[in-house]
C-alpha cells in the first residue's frame, strides 16, 4: 500500500508529534564493577539500559521516574561534586537519599523488559549505614535543601 503526498505528509508529522510527547524517564543505574551510578534520561529506557549494559557490564536498576533532559540536567548539577565521569556518579549519602526518595515518593511503573529494581530495603539500609559513617559537605547538603528536582 502506498500513500499519497499528502497522507504522507500527515503521516510524518503524526510520527514526529509523537516522538515529541513520548514520555522521557531518568534512570539511576548501578554499575556492578565499580558501584558507580549513571543519571541518564531516555525515551527508550528498556533499549537504552541494554545498550549500556553491552558497553558497561552488568548493571543494576535503582530507580526510574519521569523526566526529560532540563530535570536530568538539574539533577547532574545537584550532584555535580559527585561526578566522576560524564554521567557517572559515585554513590554517597546525597545521592542515595535522593534515589530513595524517588522510588519511595515517585512510585514509577517499571517498563516491560527492564530487570527488577535494585531492593528498596536495601537502598534504605545503604544509606542508614552512610547516615551512620559520614555526612555530606555543608554545600551539597544546603543544594540539596533548596532543590526542588524530585
């Protein structure tokens, strides 16, 4: 079956506009090997933490929840002391706080084909043993309090 210019058209725009107001999520990935967290953002979620995986190694899932690039940036930001490389994070207290506020508080549905989240029990005992060992900068602490990302 072939279209018209002008179905065609209409068709390409339709694809376009849905393209826009498909649902962005940001992920908050755990790479096995050295425990470093990737904040990403993707409309494809489930092909992009495979493709990660292929060139990461082993992941695990902590946390998903709406958002585009602007949030995911904001959230870069938030943690930028934390950066170790591109949108790789290491996993201190103000950030595991902040995922387990996420999937405490954002409740997101898991997209078909994702691997099962990292425990919730487990995050919240990873970061009552942080609470225990050390505390955040003075500076990340007071971002933190005024930040308004999740």
């Amino acid at each position: 079956m072939f279209l018209c210019d002008v179905h065609y058209d209409g068709a390409v725009r339709w694809a376009a506009e849905i393209g826009r107001t498909a649902t962005s999520l940001i992920y908050y990935a755990r790479r096995e090997t050295d425990s470093l967290i990737k904040i990403g953002t993707s409309r494809t979620v489930t092909s992009r933490f495979a493709a990660l995986e292929r060139e990461h190694g082993p992941l695990t899932l902590m946390a998903l929840h709406q958002g585009a690039h602007k949030e995911e940036h904001a959230i870069h930001r938030l943690f930028a002391e934390l950066r170790m490389e591109r949108e790789w994070f290491r996993p201190e207290l103000p950030l595991m706080e902040f995922i387990l506020k996420a999937r405490v508080q954002l409740k997101p549905r898991i997209p078909e084909g994702m691997p099962e989240q990292f425990d919730l029990f487990e995050i919240e005992r990873v970061v009552r043993r942080m609470k225990r060992q050390n505390r955040p900068s003075q500076a990340l602490q007071s971002r933190l309090r005024s930040a308004d990302v999740v």
